[in-house]
C-alpha cells in the first residue's frame, strides 16, 4: 500500500511523493481502473452562492463534469448531499469541510488537500478536504480579496483526484490550473486536458482561444429591476458564457463577480439593492476569459452617495448667436447638467440652468450679444456638485 498527500498553498509548496514528468503535465504514477469514479459530495448547504448555486456540493459538482468532457476510460460519478461515512482510507471518496487533515493540522495558506491511497499503480480512495478556516464563495474571473472561490480549488484538487500533480514543483512553467498557486485562472488549459488524457485516454482537444472583448455595453435600471445588453467579442474564440463584474468604484468587481452560464448577450435581474454599480462584462470559455468591456454606470433607486464631482475640459465657442459648450462628465453619475453663466467670474446672474440630460454638451440659439463667464456643474438626488473650469464666451 502507498499513500500520497497533495496539498495546494497559497504558495508553492512540496508535493510529497514522486512524480512521473510527461511533456509539462506531472504524473503521480497512480490512476483510476476502468469506470466510474464515485465522489462523495459533503460538503452541504450555502445559501445561494455568487455563482447562483444552491449549495457548495451544487458549485463543485459542476468541477467533476469540467474533467469528464475530456476523459475515456474512466469518468468521475456523483453521490449528492451523500451520507457515506467520513473517515482516511474508508473506501468511500469523501469531499468535505475539514478543520484538520483528518487530525493533522492544515497549514496556515492552506487552502485544500487531497490525500489519497493508491495499490500498487491503481487508486482506491482519495479524500478531498477544504479548509474550513478561510472565507469561501463560489465564482469566475479575477479573484477576490473577500473570498476563495471554491470551484477552481476543486477543479484543481479533483485533477489530484485523477492523479496528477503540480508542473511547476517539477521546473514545468506551463499555464496549468494544476499548478501549486492559485490564480485568476479557472478553467482547464491544454496542458490539463493532456495530462488527463494520458491516464484517462479521450478524443485530442481542438484547439481553443479565449475570446476577445464585448463591446457596446448598456444598462438601464427601473425601480430594483436591472437589464445589461452588449455585443459578443468580434475576435477571439467563442464565449461559452459571459462573466459580469460590479463595484463601488470605477474598476472594482466587489459587488458582484459570477459567471451567467449562458452565451445570451443579455442578463436581467430584480431586487437589486439601491446604489450606484460600476458594470463591466467579461466573455470566458475553456481556454481563458477576455478583458473587460467598456463600463457603465447602473444606478438603482436614489443611487447616490454624494452630489457629482466637477466636470472637467469645458471648452465653449459662438457662430452668430448660437453657443456651443462641451466637457468631459463628472464623477459620481449625475443625472443632469446646470449651466451657470454670468456678466463676471464666478457670478450666475445671466443663466443658471437645470438641462434635465446627463449628455456633456450644450448647443444654445439665439443667445444675446454680451460676454458670459460660463461654468458647469453635475447634480444628482444627492445634490449639485462643484463646478467646472470657467470659460468666457463671447456673443457679438
């Protein structure tokens, strides 16, 4: 009897046990018999996860069937919210919550392991056990600094699971979800899929390429009810799904990060909290995830938490009698515009006008002969916000 335990850290660490190197992909030496490899889902309730799942045994099941695409000989079978007894080398392939390693404590950046027992080179039993101690949650894309996203530690752990190890322990520098660290990655690459394929045989992979970038995204909100719409990537490979990315701020994706499971390239949603959302959508599929759209600013119900912030650029100019103003917008989504002008700097006694449109730019007829000092401010439910440059404009 042999027994193997493959841990994967926050950072690089050692796998216990040799490996049998092939190509980039590492090889325990190890693998299933031909059939059903029968993983016991214990993980239990969630609540609904990021992602949209259930339950944490609903976001790593999806993991199992990922490998099994791509695999002959054997496949990976699930027992659901299963009652097989917990314990090392039982003979049941437990998935659960651990505080310790079967009484061995985790070490302090470890996030899973997977320890199993193998006859000879044929498995009989491995185990996957998820720290209990760190902050969990279920999604794709970039990652997060609240939370592990649980199903690219399971796709990870499942490929131990089949047998494989860690490139780049080996010196194979490879792009690989089965490298030691984990990454923004969460999807198989080639080099997975190969390493699979050599144990498990299975149809070669076409070859994929992430996709390119989705364009021309839109929002609108109506009470708590939301809609984006886009256009798909015009290079790259073909999404499998879209990923849609929220924050507090321009960039951020700390309000929402989830795969939609679908190629629509529309998503809706209700309930959504007041507030103002930074949107940006990602396309993935199996070879990677593109970089984001453009971003859009969702707001829902009063949505602010300040008056804007200055616009910026103001830039005007007169033909005869018709007044031209353009700027950059403000920060903060304001909702309209208030052109101020008056007869000297900083006054508003010619013009102090509300122009119900959040578009940057004026066109004004049949403005009267005079000299204006003209500014702008954004304004939104939470108040107007501090001016522009000031620009003089003269009418003749």
């Amino acid at each position: 009897m042999t027994r193997s335990i493959i841990i994967w850290l926050l950072l690089a660490i050692a796998v216990v046990g040799g490996g049998r190197i092939a190509g980039a992909y590492v090889l325990s030496g190890s693998s299933w018999p031909s059939g059903a490899i029968v993983m016991h889902l214990q993980l239990g309730s969630s609540g609904t996860l990021a992602d949209g799942s259930p339950s944490w045994n609903s976001a790593v099941e999806g993991r199992l069937a990922i490998w099994n695409d791509f695999l002959s000989r054997a496949s990976f079978r699930v027992v659901r919210e299963s009652s097989a007894p917990v314990a090392d080398h039982n003979g049941y392939n437990n998935v659960i919550w651990g505080d310790t390693i079967y009484g061995t404590p985790f070490g302090a950046s470890t996030l899973a392991v997977t320890r199993s027992w193998s006859f000879g080179s044929t498995r009989t039993d491995s185990d996957v056990i998820f720290n209990r101690a760190f902050s969990w949650n279920a999604y794709s894309g970039r990652l997060s600094r609240n939370a592990v996203d649980i199903r690219r530690v399971a796709l990870h752990e499942f490929g131990h699971v089949l047998g494989m190890l860690h490139p780049d322990d080996y010196g194979q520098f490879v792009n690989a979800i089965m490298n030691a660290t984990i990454s923004d990655l969460d999807v198989l690459t080639g080099d997975d899929i190969a390493g699979a394929q050599a144990l498990y045989g299975g149809a070669p992979t076409p070859t994929v390429t992430a996709p390119g970038v989705p364009t021309g995204l839109t929002v609108a909100s109506f009470g708590s009810s939301v809609s984006l719409s886009w256009r798909a990537p015009s290079s790259g490979g073909a999404p499998s799904a879209y990923v849609i990315e929220a924050g507090a701020t321009t960039g951020a994706a700390n309000l929402a990060n989830f795969n939609t499971g679908s190629t629509s390239t529309s998503y809706a949603a209700s309930g959504v909290g007041n507030g103002v959302y930074y949107v940006r959508v990602r396309a993935i599929n199996s070879a990677g995830i593109s970089p984001a759209s453009n971003e859009a600013v969702l707001i829902v119900g009063n949505g602010c938490v300040g008056p804007p912030g200055a616009p910026g650029s103001l830039v005007g100019s007169s033909s005869g009698s018709t007044v031209t103003l353009g700027w950059s917008p403000a920060a903060g989504a304001p909702t309209t515009y208030i052109v101020e002008a008056g007869s000297a700097p900083g006054l508003s006694n010619l013009a102090n006008s509300d122009l119900g449109s959040a578009v940057p730019s004026l066109v004004a007829p049949n403005v009267g002969r005079g000299t204006y000092y003209v500014r702008v401010r954004g304004k939104n439910t939470c108040g107007v916000g501090a001016p522009s440059n000031e620009v003089i404009v003269i009418v003749r």
